[in-house]
C-alpha cells in the first residue's frame, strides 16, 4: 500500500503493456512485513476466514507480498489442495519463497511472476481466488480487466474473496484525506479506497457475505462474491 503501483492513474490502458517487474516492491519486499500497517493483517485474516479454503481445494492468491495469506491457504488445503500465487514483484516472489521453505510448504504452493491484468491459468481452475489490499493499486480502467481475469479462472461455483479500502457515497473525511494523499502523493499512497461492491456487479459478481470494518476511519471490507449466475449469490 505504499510503494507505486506500476499501472499508475495517468497511463492510458493502452499505454501500459504489463510491466517484467515492480521495481517499488521488489524494494520494499525486505521490510514489508516492518512498515505495512500493523493492523492491515488482521483485515486480512477476517477476509480469508470469510473466503474458507477448504480441504482439497484449488486456489489462488494474486498480489500475496510477502506470502502470510499463503501459508494459511496452503495448511487449509491440506495435502491434497493446491495453491497457486502471483505477483508482479521478484522481490516478493524470493521472500515468499523463503517463506515457504521455512514453513515446509514449497511442494504445495506454487508462485508465478506475473501480471494480474493477464492471469496464466487455464479458465475455470480455481475453486477460490483471494486477493487483500492489491485491487485498489490498480487505475480505475484496469480494475475491470483485473476482476474479468478473476472471473474467468474461476470455476461457475467459485469464489472470490477480496479484502479492500471501500469508497462510500457520500465520502467520510477519512477517505477525503486519502484519496487527496493518492492524488498529490501517488507514488507514496499508492492505494486508494474504491467503490468495491459496484465494481464487482459491474464485472458479473454477486456479493454473497460481506463483513465491514474501519482502518483509521476508512472503511475495509471483507467480501465473498460469486459469478451472478450462482445460486448463492
Ligand atoms: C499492498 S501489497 C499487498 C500484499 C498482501 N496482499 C497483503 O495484504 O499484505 C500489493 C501487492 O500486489 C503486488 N502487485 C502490484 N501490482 C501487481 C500486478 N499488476 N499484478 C500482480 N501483483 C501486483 C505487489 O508486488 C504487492 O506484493
């Protein structure tokens, strides 16, 4: 949440070709764990804890950092399960990885380099797809095309599960103050909070639980959607 992100407001969805890598974050993949705020994680428990990998399930992180939410997944899943991660930052990637080692978990998780913009996983591969503070980096036109990728690699009775910064109409002072922090400052405040629930709509979701909660004064939800189509939607 506070490096750049490399899609940034002002490029054109055209102009920006998927990046090799994320200079900012591969930077600060070595204190992450130090200067991200402390009370994010727990956000991100509730939002997992919502989400439910189950035993034998196949699933996937996108923007896992520095691959806590991994772990939880992989010793949900159990033996059996699968779990996949991407992330755009080689920096990640290696402390990740050595997090994975360390945890005895490298034959069950497997990490990709990549960009969520353009996932490389065959459609209707996942039962679940999680993602926690990643969503609001992205420019308002790449969100579509990052929720459409989910939606895709995921199985018609999938879920998603998304922990996020919320924009509300009308806006709170809180998220006056960030949003204007974003905008002067976005290569600092890389994140913002954006109107998560019409969004998902908007990209053929349904939110099936929804749990709400507040970072310094700006709301965070917790949320599982399904495709539209589902019966619990
Ligand atoms: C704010 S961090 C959140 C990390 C973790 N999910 C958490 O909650 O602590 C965002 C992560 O998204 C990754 N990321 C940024 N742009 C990305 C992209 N286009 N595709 C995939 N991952 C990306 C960054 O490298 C970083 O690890």
């Amino acid at each position: 949440m506070y490096a750049v992100i490399m899609e940034s407001e002002e490029s054109s969805p055209e102009q920006s070709e998927p990046p090799d890598s994320s200079p900012s974050y591969d930077f600060l993949s070595r204190f992450y764990d130090n200067i991200s705020a402390p009370g994010e994680k727990r956000f991100t428990r509730a939002g997992l804890a919502l989400l439910a990998p189950a035993r034998n399930e196949t699933v996937l992180e996108i923007g896992f950092g520095t691959g806590h939410s991994l772990v939880s997944m992989a010793r949900a899943v159990g033996e059996n399960g699968r779990v996949y991660g991407i992330d755009l930052s080689k920096g990640m990637l290696r402390v990740t990885q050595n997090r994975l080692n360390a945890a005895g978990l490298t034959e069950q998780v497997v990490l990709e380099q990549g960009n969520a913009t353009k996932l490389p996983f065959e459609p209707s591969f996942f039962d679940a797809v999680f993602m926690s503070f990643t969503l609001e980096l992205f420019r308002a036109q790449a969100i579509p095309r990052v929720l459409a990728e989910c939606r895709r690699v995921l199985k018609p009775d999938g879920r998603l599960g998304l922990v996020s910064l919320v924009e509300t109409n009308p806006l709170t002072m809180s998220q006056r103050l960030y949003l204007w922090a974003h905008h002067t400052f976005p290569r600092v405040v890389d994140c913002r909070p954006i109107p998560v629930v019409p969004l998902l709509e908007e990209a053929g979701f349904a939110v099936s639980r929804h749990e709400q909660d507040s970072l310094k004064g700006v709301p965070v939800s917790m949320i599982v959607a399904r495709h539209q189509s589902h019966p619990e939607a």
